[in-house]
C-alpha cells in the first residue's frame, strides 16, 4: 500500500483529475475496488458530477497505488507488482485562495471561513442585497464553506484512526474548493460558473420557476395539471417506497425521485401563491 500523505493526496488529486481520463481512470479503479459503493455513482456518472467523481476516483486510488501507476493505466499499461513504489510530490495546491500552506508533518487543512464576515473576504459582493437571486445564491454557498470546512476538521481528527472516511474527506474538500471558486468567480465576473452541485441546483430551479410562471401567466388549466401530475408521482413513490422486496439500488433510486419530486412540488407552490 502506498503510504500517502493526506496532503499529498490531494495535491496529486488536484493535479491529475481530468474529465477526459475518466473512462481509463473509472476502469483502474474497478480493478483496485471492486466492491466499493462508489462503483455505483461511477456507473451514473453525469455532466454535473463527473468532475467530482474524478477527483474522488484518483483520491481513493492513491491508498492502493502510486500516481506513476494511474498515469500508466491512462496508457493502457496495468502491471499490479510494478505498482508498490511511491512518488513524494511537493504539494503545490496550498497556495489556492483559501488554503493554507502545509506545515511539516500535518495534513493541509482549509482555511476557515470568516463566518458572519462575508463582505471581508468578498468585499466586492453586495451582500446586503439579499433580495437578488444572484446573492441569496451567494449566500447558500458561503454557509456551504463553512459548513463544509467544520466537517473537514472533525473527519481529519479521525481519518487516522477510521481509514475509511479518507474518500469523504476528498468529496467535501471538492465541495469546499468549488464553493470558494464560485465566490471567486462572481465577485470578478458577476457571473457563477455553476461547478458546485448547489449553484447547479440553484440555476435549474430558477429556471424552472420562471417557466412555470409564465405558464401560469399564459394557460392556468395547464400549469394546474402539471402541479396535478407531479401530486401523482408524489403518491407513487412513496406507495413504491412501503414494498418490501426492493433491491438496494432500486430503493436507493425512488428515493431520490421522490426527493426530487418534493422539491420541485415545494416551487410549485411558490408560484401558486405568488
């Protein structure tokens, strides 16, 4: 086993995560971790998550392999007894806005988020102007930092002795990067890149909320048997969820259509009252 730093590991993370390696990455991974539950969202991998899903590949491959193993793999080489030694790498990702550098002999940790200090750290975002879209999504995605870099604190106080919580280390290290880029991003632009699974989240149902309002405006019977329809599979999913011969996956995969389906009739509403 390849005895990689925390930090390490996410430099080489950062550094090899790439979207147009995933097919090669995703079948190296089959063969370190055949039976790893992230085998399952590799295999519904999407345009919003494939990203993320590339760094927490390459994150979780580093406890077995080395990253010359992973660059070998790309090439079509695969050699298990060749894949014992380890590359030392110089962590350089430390210098990302919101990082701070590695000390010796501990794991990088992000910085803290300066909670309630907002325009501080992004002082060129209107804050005060929670009434636009714009900014309450801002919003969202600050709590996101902070929350996220609370959690990332208290796992690393335990990966080392709970291993198996090192691959949601590496997924909320992403979510915490990418909520930080988003803020970047708009204070200089004024426009989100929408990365972060919130921001793409956030955009879909403001798109969605103003389709619905101006079939509202424009046809009122067809807004009523949309909201009718979604009622409706509302009730199915919860009827399909009270079986008892259901597969893991296909439990797994109700439950996120009923999630889904809550919240889209959560808008609804919000334009019914409008």
């Amino acid at each position: 086993m390849v005895n990689y730093s925390i930090a390490e590991r996410q430099a080489i993370k950062d550094r090899l995560a790439s979207e147009e390696h995933f097919d090669k990455d995703r079948e190296l991974f089959g063969r370190l971790f055949p039976h790893h539950p992230l085998n399952a969202e590799l295999a519904r991998v999407n345009r919003v998550n494939k990203a993320s899903l590339c760094r927490r590949m390459i994150y979780q491959m580093l406890q077995k392999v080395d990253e010359a193993a992973i660059l070998e793999s790309r090439k079509g080489v695969y050699e298990h007894e060749t894949l014992t030694g380890r590359i030392r790498v110089v962590d350089e990702t430390m210098h990302a806005p919101g990082y701070e550098r590695e000390t010796t002999g501990t794991p990088a940790v992000p910085a803290a988020p300066k909670k309630n200090l907002k325009a501080e750290e992004f002082p060129r975002i209107d804050w005060t102007n929670n009434q636009s879209e714009d900014i309450q999504l801002a919003i969202l995605l600050y709590d996101e930092r902070v929350n996220t870099w609370q959690k990332l604190c208290a796992l690393r106080a335990e990966v080392d002795q709970y291993p198996e919580k090192a691959l949601a280390i590496a997924d909320l290290d992403d979510r915490n990067r990418l909520a930080h880029k988003e803020l970047e991003v708009f204070q200089d632009t004024g426009i989100f890149p929408c990365k972060h699974p919130l921001a793409v989240q956030f955009m879909a149902d403001r798109k969605k909320l103003s389709e619905w309002r101006a079939l509202k405006a424009k046809d009122p019977q067809a807004f009523m048997k949309q909201v009718s329809n979604l009622q409706h599979n509302i009730t199915r999913y919860r009827s399909q969820l009270k079986k008892d011969k259901l597969s893991e996956e296909r439990r797994a995969a109700i439950e996120r259509n009923l999630a889904n389906s809550e919240r889209l009739h959560e808008l609804m509403q919000k334009v019914i009252k409008e």
